[in-house]
C-alpha cells in the first residue's frame, strides 16, 4: 500500500499560512487602525494630547496582542489537526480544546474529491473531501473534509483511500456471497 497503516500524518507547513491568512482581517484592521490613531494624533488639541497618546499606545499593544493570540490559535489548530489510515478506516482528528476524531470506514466511501479556492492554489494546498454512503436527510454528516493539505499529498491521499475502499467493498461483497452459499 501506498501509506503507512497506523501512522499519524499532518496537514504541511502550508496548512498554517492558510488559516493565518483567514484570521488575519481584523488583525489588518486594527493595525490600520493604530496606524491611522497615531497620525491623527497631531490634530488633538493640547490639553487633550497625553489622553489622545494613552489611547493611542492601548490600541497599538491591543492590536499587538490580538496579532501574537491569533498566531498562537492558528498554531494550535494547525498542530492538532492530524490523519491515519488503519486497517479498517479513515481517522481524521482536529480541535485542541474540544478533541473531534471522524472516522470514515473504507467499505461507506462514495466518492474522494479534492477542490482548490483561489486562495488554496496561492497558498498551494489542497482540501480533500470525502463523501461516504447515507441518507440525503444528514448529508452533512455524510462528508470528512481535510483541510490544507499539499497538492501532491492530496492526490496521494484520494488514491489510497479510492484503493482502500475499493478493497474493501470486494471484501464486503465476496464475505456476503459466501454467507449466501452458506445459507443455501
């Protein structure tokens, strides 16, 4: 097989500047923010200055602060984030706080795509998505995506698992036909 069976892999280093870069909006804001504060700073009138410099320097440190708390949140998602093929399934595992493990078995697999955003191109990362069989009522229960991972690395993540799960039907369906033959 392709992948090592019960092996813990990660997203990539590249999975870390791509969810940075979705948290980074108030970041930029608050910083142009500061920015703009501490060049306005000039129009304060006298009396009011050492009040307009105090404001303007807690803005400055809040936004600094804000930066180094998205960094750190960011790094703990990105490190947490870990996959593993076993014997009999897909594991997906995310969260730092609320631990999440989705597993998908290899006989449900449907369908293994992988879509790229203008962004994930840029970035060069791909998002694997795995579709496995249920009702159309809990579709969203339905899907495993797996964020942020490399191009190539994708492309060799949906081979294995379309392999796996291709085994594992024919397992499937050979173990039923023999329990059939049995009963007969």
């Amino acid at each position: 097989m392709g992948i090592e069976n019960h092996r813990t892999h990660s997203l990539g280093k590249r999975a870390f500047l791509l969810f940075l870069s979705k948290r980074m909006k108030l970041v930029i804001f608050l910083f142009a923010l500061s920015a703009a504060a501490w060049y306005s700073e000039r129009w304060a009138p006298p009396y009011y200055a050492p009040f307009v410099d105090y404001g303007v320097q807690l803005l400055a440190l809040f936004s600094v602060l804000y930066f180094l708390a998205i960094i750190l949140w960011t790094w703990l998602e990105y490190h947490f984030y870990t996959y593993m093929f076993t014997d009999e399934a897909f594991i997906m595992t995310s969260g730092y706080i609320t631990r999440t493990e989705l597993a998908a078995l290899y006989h449900q697999i449907q369908n293994v795509s992988i879509q790229r955003n203008p962004l994930e191109r840029m970035v060069g990362v791909s998002k694997v998505v795995i579709f496995m069989n249920g009702a159309e009522k809990d579709a969203a229960h339905n899907k495993i995506v797996l964020p942020a991972v490399g191009k190539t690395k994708a492309k060799l993540v949906q081979k294995e698992l379309l392999i796996r799960a291709r085994q594992h039907m024919t397992n499937h369906y050979s173990a039923a036909v023999q329990e059939d033959s049995d009963e007969g």
